[in-house]
C-alpha cells in the first residue's frame, strides 16, 4: 500500500514539474536540453517535455520571403528588385543538423545574406541596357542555381527567385552617368557611320568623275575648230531666241549682242 502510494506520487510529481508543447501541422519541433539538441525530431501533434527543456518548431512547407533587392551593375548603375519574391525550405532529414549549426532564424542567418550577395555578383556581370526581359529571365535562373547551390549544404533547399520590377534606380547619380554613357555612345556610334557615309558619298562621286573623264575622252577626238564653231552659232541662235533676250547693236570692238534681262 505504502508503495502504491510512493509510486503515485512520484507520477505525480512528474507530470507537475513536465510540459506540454504543441507541434502544429506542416511542422517539426526540435528538442532543446540542457545538454543540447535532441537527435530525434517531434513530429506532430502534443508532446511531454522536461521543465527545463525547449521545442523550436521548424516549418517543412514553401516559405516566401518578399525583399526589396539593390545592386549595382557591371557599368556601375544602381539596381533595384522591390518585392521580390524567394521561395525556401528546409530538408526535412537534415532538420535536427539545420537546428544544430544555424537555429530557427535560419533565413536571417543564412538564406538574406547568401541571397543579396549572389544577386550582386550576377548582376555587376551585366550591362544595365542588358536587363531587358530575357536578361531578368537569365538572371533569375542564373542566381537561383547559384543560391541553392550555395545554401544545399546548410540544409536548405531554395526553389526559386522572383525578381520583381527589376530597374535602374532613377534617382541615383549612377542612372544620370549611365544615360550620359548611353548618350556618348550613340553619339560615337553616329561618328563612325558618318565617316562610313561620307566615305561612299565621295566613292560615289569618284565613280561618276570616271565616268564624265571617259565619256570626254571618247568626244574629245572629234571636236574639231569647225565643230566648236558650228556650236557656238548654235548657241548664239538659242540665246537670240530666247524670250528674254533683248538685242542691241555696238561697235565692231564690242560684243554684238547682249542679253538684258527684265
């Protein structure tokens, strides 16, 4: 009788002094001793815990995360993603080693820092006039495969980015450098095409030169002084003719006909 009653209270007094935690659906709880991390996960549902113990619950699903993105690209103008979305979660099997080097702020630990940088080093590769749609295309699949690659061993697995209204921030002195660039070039580009321009401009006039020197030398052989006479009254006749020809007559010592126009 005497040890019934001991071993009552002994139950007793350890349900007292015990604790009850909750792991919620989609979730698995880590137990935290004194002596530090339990091997064996909690799965669902309500479980007894030591007064002196703690449970971190670990969410299995698809997380997103929406962060406002800056960096510069690789002409120095200043970038920025606003909202952009990431996807993550942790490997279910490898929870209780996520828990034991990193903890449950995981995501400001590990996953933000390796995001930012990544995204950096992608985007100072590129041109920011090559951030067009296919560009931002690349990128986001560039810097995902980077981003997993770079958080696989952390027990994270990261799905994918989003990079929302990616831009050059238009208020920076970077953007104004950039459309000054943009504009040197253009004018550079411009230069050379009228160098190349001005070039067939005077090969055209080169070719038609040849072509006037050979048709006079074909005519050439056949002026003769009677013909250059015989065109010159001809000429004379045409300008006598002419409805605004006005004749006077002169002096043998000067010309005798002059065209007065009214």
């Amino acid at each position: 009788m005497r040890s019934t009653f001991l071993a009552t209270v002994l139950m007793t007094s350890s349900v007292a002094l015990s604790a009850c935690a909750t792991v919620p659906s989609g979730h698995v709880g880590i137990l935290v001793r004194a002596g530090g991390v339990d091997a064996e996960p909690l799965h669902e549902g309500d479980h007894f815990v030591g007064p002196f113990d703690a449970v971190e619950t670990y969410d299995l699903r698809a997380q997103e995360r929406s962060e406002d993105l800056a960096a510069l690209s690789g002409d120095g103008a200043m970038l920025e993603a606003r909202a952009s979305v990431m996807t993550f979660h942790p490997l279910p099997a490898e929870v209780v080693a996520l828990a034991r080097e990193i903890g449950p702020d995981y995501y400001q630990t590990v996953v933000r820092p390796v995001v930012r940088s990544t995204l950096r080093r992608a985007l100072a590769a590129l041109r920011a006039d090559a951030l067009d749609a296919p560009g931002i295309g690349g990128v986001e699949r560039t810097v995902t495969e980077e981003i997993a690659r770079r958080l696989r061993p952390c027990h994270i697995v990261f799905d994918a980015i989003s990079l929302r209204t990616l831009r050059v921030a238009p208020r920076s002195e970077a953007y104004q450098a950039v459309v000054e660039t943009g504009v040197k070039e253009q004018e550079a580009l411009a230069t050379r095409q009228l160098v190349e321009l001005a070039w067939q401009q005077a090969e055209a006039l080169r070719a038609e030169g040849r072509g006037i020197a050979a048709a006079q030398s074909v005519v050439s052989p056949t002026l003769t002084p009677a013909s250059l006479l015989d065109e010159e009254n001809r000429a004379w006749a045409r300008l006598v003719g002419a409805p605004s020809a006005h004749v006077e007559v002169h002096a043998l010592a000067q010309p005798y006909l002059l065209e007065v126009k009214p």
